[in-house]
C-alpha cells in the first residue's frame, strides 16, 4: 500500500501513485508545514512558480489536517487563478479543463480537507483515473508499505515520460510539477506518462 498526504493541486508523481490502485490517502495525518498539503508548483513564463494555500493558525505544532482553516486574507485565490492563467491560457488542453477547475477559485471552503478532496476529485475525474481510498483516522505504516506523507513526492525524472509543456521553446523540461501542468498540456493521453 502507498500512503499519501491529501494534497494541493498534487504533483504527476502523486497523482502517478493514485493510479497504481493501491493507494491511501491520509485524512488523520497532521499538517505539515511547507509541504505539498497546501503548496503546488507549476511553470510560469520565468520558470518554476510555487503557490500556496494561506491557512489558518498553521504554526501550532501537531494540528490534525481536519483542523485546518483556509485564510482568505490574503486573495490567494485570485493571485492562483491569474497564475494558472497566465501560465497555461495558451496550453492545448487548457480551455477543456479550466472550467472544472475555476470554480475552486471563486467559492470559498472552510478547511482545507474539503477544499483539498473536492480538487482531488475534480482531477482523478479529469485523469479518468479512481479515487484512492481514504482513511479517517491516522494510519501507521508497515515495512511493506511506501510512506510518502513525511516527504515532498519527488520522482526521478526518468520514472515520468518527458512531455511538451508550454514554454518548451525556452526552458528544458521541468519534471513533476503539479499534475495541471501535465493535464492542460496532454489532456486525455496524460496517465500514459507515468504507465
């Protein structure tokens, strides 16, 4: 079994571990601070952008993922939305998915756990790909099992097939970012990159 965090617009790797069929995701895990649970990186025309989801109290050591507030303070939302725009207005697939995805930039969730599952969804929806199982309470993993909660999803790049994205014609390609990148630019042939 692989164990995962609930993540923020999750890499192609994590998303890669949710198609193997064999993953969980941890909602009784606790906030990890600059982590993937709030934070995605995409490519923008400059190069690699990081985005994050302001939350609430976060400092508190030991805060259970449920726990978690969303700041909206700050207009993150409106700041991500001009992000993904500006970066991928011109992708192929971009116009086909940003629809599904606009909407988490204009309603406004509680906490992040909700805002968190209903992107999830959204994705493995758009990936054609099954929701992974989730599990309510904390789960300890075994020696057998793949723990990828107390970690960033980083892959080699060769465990991902190299694709075409957006600013290829002046940047070398940049591996797992966040699965938008890969979504907007392959659409409905993305899981083959990680087959």
């Amino acid at each position: 079994m692989t164990i995962l965090p609930l993540t923020y617009l999750g890499s192609v790797s994590y998303f890669a571990a949710v198609s193997r069929g064999d993953a969980v995701v941890d909602l009784g895990e606790h906030f990890v601070k600059r982590s993937e649970r709030n934070r995605t990186r995409i490519l923008g025309s400059d190069g690699i952008e990081e985005l994050s989801v302001h939350v609430q109290r976060a400092n508190h050591p030991r805060t259970p993922m449920r726990d978690v507030r969303i700041d909206y303070s700050k207009r993150w939302q409106h700041r991500h939305a001009g992000a993904l725009v500006s970066a991928y207005a011109h992708a192929p697939y971009f116009d086909h998915y940003w629809d599904g995805l606009r909407p988490f930039y204009e309603r406004r969730y509680e906490f992040l756990v909700d805002y968190n599952l209903a992107l999830l969804e959204t994705l493995c929806r758009a990936l054609k790909i099954d929701m992974p199982r989730l599990s309510e309470s904390y789960l300890h993993a075994s020696p057998n099992d793949t723990d990828m909660r107390p970690k960033l999803l980083h892959v080699e790049q060769s465990a991902i097939q190299p694709y075409v994205q957006v600013f290829a014609d002046r940047m070398a390609f940049v591996p797992n970012l966040s699965v938008v990148d890969l979504l907007f630019a392959e659409g409905p042939e993305s899981s083959r990159h990680w087959l």
